[in-house]
C-alpha cells in the first residue's frame, strides 16, 4: 500500500469529468473520444436506517479532482477482457450493459468495477486465486450512464453499477489513492464536496433503492449528457 499517490496517480476514476477544475480541451482540437469506464456503487443499509455507501477522498495532491468524494472506479483495461470469473453477469444485468455495447465490453465493465472496488478500497467482491482475482458478476446491479462533456480534455463513456456491501469480503485499505475511505450516509455524502455527477448519482441510486427489488432493471435508461443533462439511453 502506498502512502501517498504521484501527483496525476489515478486520474482514471469516471466521477467528476465535469468539474472546472478538471483540464478543458484545447480550443480548436478535436474532442477526446471517451474511454469506457465504471464505477461501483457499494451499499448497506440496517433496518429502519439511512442507506451508506462506500466512498473516499481523492487525495489532495491529485491534480486531477484533488479532495473530491467518489465512488472507487475506474477505465477498463485490456487485461479486463476475457478473464475467469467467479459467476457471470445476471441476464438482465448484462442486457443493460450490452445497450450500446458490445457483449466482451459488458462483462469487462463489470470485471472492470469489481478489480478497482478491491484496489481502491481493500474490499473483495468475489474470490481471489494467487495474484488472479475471479469477480462476482452476478452480484451486480445497473444503474445508469454518463458521459464526460465534449469540453474536457479527459473523457469517460462510464457505467454506474451496484452491489450490496454484505456480497463484499475483507477490510477497507487500498491503494492509498482514495483517503478517508469509509461507509457515508446518504445524507452526509450529499453534504460532501462532489462533482456533479456524483451527486446526480446519488440521486439515481435513492430512486432505485425505492424501487421493488424484482422490478429495477425494468425502470428507463438513463445516460447523462453534456452539462450533465439527465436524458434517455432508450
């Protein structure tokens, strides 16, 4: 584990293209095509309690995003296609994630979610063999889309999934990339600084949770767009 990440260390993770602080693309250069990305949205909520879900503080010598709360995420890499795992993605998971997709990018954006979720924060979602981790696809829910702006010089096409923190093995640490990494009320993470797709994000995910357990991958696709525009992925 590292102690402190190099200054543009993990400038990779998909919330918060939006911000101004982020770097804005050159004028008269064409814009970036995005890099396919997703995050994890990990959760627990006791009965009777406000839901908590897993985040941390990116650290404050990131140029990128510097102090900034988010979800653990992350590009996928080329080694994300293709791997074992230890179950696949549920089929109305993977039809979510082959929207707009194809199906070997679909399993590796969810391969992709659980490697950052072990790297990030130390958690383990699903079973690891020597140096191989084997992810737990079927524990994977869909939640919606977003796309950075056209104006950022760094972009991401990023798919927000979620799995239950009791699905999840091991103690929180990391890579030291994320700080404060620990289980936030809903209501104090939206009180936190965050980027504006991360706050969107939480919204999208109180909506879910509201919605019956059998009947959420039936609810509309939605892509953020722009401005962080809310649209249909339809």
């Amino acid at each position: 584990m590292t102690d402190a990440p190099k200054p543009d260390g993990g400038a990779d993770n998909p919330g918060g293209g939006d911000l101004k602080r982020a770097a804005p693309r050159a004028p008269g250069k064409r814009a970036v095509t995005p890099k396919h990305a997703s995050s994890l949205i990990v959760w627990r909520q006791a009965r009777g309690a406000e839901p908590e879900i897993l985040m941390g503080m990116r650290h404050a010598k990131h140029r990128f995003m510097p102090s900034v709360l988010v979800f653990p995420g992350g590009r996928v890499d080329r080694a994300d296609h293709g791997v074992k795992v230890l179950s696949e993605l549920r089929p109305e998971t993977e039809a979510l994630l082959r929207h707009r997709a194809p199906p070997s990018l679909a399993r590796a954006l969810g391969v992709a979610a659980v490697r950052e979720l072990f790297e990030e924060t130390g958690l383990l979602l699903g079973e690891r063999k020597g140096e191989r981790l084997l992810a737990d696809l079927a524990t994977l829910d869909y939640l919606c889309r977003a796309v950075t702006p056209a104006s950022r010089a760094m972009r991401f096409n990023a798919r927000f999934l979620l799995a239950p923190a009791e699905r999840t093995s091991g103690e929180i640490g990391g890579s030291g990339e994320l700080e404060k990494l620990g289980w936030y009320p809903l209501s104090k993470a939206l009180d936190a600084q965050l980027a504006d797709i991360t706050r969107k994000m939480l919204g999208e995910f109180a909506a879910w949770l509201d919605v019956p357990a059998a009947e959420r991958h039936r609810l509309p696709k939605i892509v953020f767009r722009g401005n962080d525009n809310r649209m249909s992925d339809e």
